[in-house]
C-alpha cells in the first residue's frame, strides 16, 4: 500500500502545484511535499514489515521445532526459501536503500533552500538513482510473500483431512439417496 500511497501521491501534489515557501531554487516542490507524505508511510509500512517478518520467522521456527508434518518436504523449501528471499529484500531496503534515499532527499530539501542549485541536483540524482533499486526490492519482497504463501497453502491443503486417494467419503451418505431394499 505504501507503493500505491507514492503512485498516487507524487502526481496528486504536481496537478495541484503546491508551493513550499522559501523554496524558490527548485520549481518541482510538489517532489518534496509527495516525498514527505510517502517517507512517513513508508516508515509506517517498514514498521509493519519488520513486525510480520519476526511472526513469519517465528512461526515457521516454532514449526519447525515441534516437528509438524507440514514442514517437511517440497512445500518446506518453497515456504522457507520465500521467506528468506522476503526478508532479505526487507532487510535491504530497511538497512540500506531507505536511510541513503531519506539522507538524499533530506540534502535535496536543504540544497535547495539554501539556493545551492549543483548539490540539489546531485542529490536529486542520488534519489533518482536509488527508486529504480527501491523497487525492485519491493517487487522482491511481494514475491517472496506470495512463494511463502503458496508453501503454506500448499502444505496445509496436503495435511488436512482425507487424501483423495482414500477410499469411501468421510461423509454420511444423504437420506435421498438411500433407497429401500
């Protein structure tokens, strides 16, 4: 949702042409107000990551170390290796890309103030050249998700209740279909 909150954010401040005062260097303020808005829901979002990722993690562990059935085989790996791929591109964002775009953006802001127009536009490029890494580790993380999804869903379709190859339905025959004999 956070992706969506920047998909809509960034174009909804450029058709308002919203204005920051004091900031007459740079004429795109509509990046700074849009950016502002989606490093707070990204913050809000990573928080919710994290959280998740510790209950994913921990989860999967606590399977683990109880020995289920469900976390044996093909549908283990699948799971496992998608929460792994998930909390790597998390982790990357979170320790990497996310505190090098907010330094950036936060040096864009004050180039620009201050009426530096060559280090406002070399930050602006820093942050530029890092969405383009940013979202592919969101596409990563959404990836990785849905493969732990599957394996999960795959390993409880497996183990529960009757396999199709067992014989005779676990279900009472209705009372229409019994005939009298």
């Amino acid at each position: 949702m956070s992706t969506a909150v920047a998909a809509i954010a960034f174009p909804a401040m450029k058709a308002l042409d919203v204005r920051i005062p004091g900031l007459a260097l740079d004429d795109r303020h509509y990046r700074f107000v849009a950016g502002e808005l989606a490093q707070r829901t990204f913050l809000v979002a990573d928080i919710v990551s994290f959280a998740c990722a510790i209950a994913a993690g921990a989860s999967m562990l606590a399977l683990i170390v109880a020995g289920k059935a469900g976390v044996r085989g093909v549908n283990a790996i699948v799971r496992a290796l998608g929460l792994s791929v998930a909390l790597a591109g998390l982790g990357a964002m979170l320790f990497i890309i996310t505190p090098q775009i907010n330094a950036a953006s936060r040096l864009h802001m004050a180039a620009a103030k201050a009426g530096d127009a060559a280090a406002a536009l070399a930050h602006a490029k820093a942050v530029d050249d890092l969405h383009p890494i940013a979202s592919t580790l969101m596409l990563v993380q959404i990836v990785g998700v849905l493969a732990a999804l599957f394996g999960g869903a795959w390993s409880v379709a497996r183990s529960s209740g009757p396999s199709l190859a067992a014989p005779g339905s676990p279900y009472p025959s209705p009372a229409l279909l019994k005939s009298r004999r």
